[in-house]
C-alpha cells in the first residue's frame, strides 16, 4: 500500500486528534445550557 504525502498528513492529523490525551473541550455557554434543557424537557 503506497500513500502519497498529503495522505500521511491526513491520517497523523486525525491520528493527533483521537488520540490527543487533553482534547479541546468548552463548556456550553449558559444560554446553550438552557435551551437544551428546555428541548430535553419538551418546552422549546
């Protein structure tokens, strides 16, 4: 099996993405928060 470069490129970015051991997360913002409560709760 023969990969060009843009292809290793491709699979170490999403290889560093699944495997990153402090992945990137935000918490919702508070307005978020609460519409989605609201649609869990069948309101909105």
């Amino acid at each position: 099996m023969r990969l060009s470069l843009g292809e290793w490129a491709a699979i170490y970015t999403v290889w560093q993405r699944r495997h990153d051991k402090k992945p990137n997360v935000s918490p919702p913002s508070e307005e978020e928060f609460d519409l989605a409560i609201m649609r869990a709760r069948g309101v909105a």
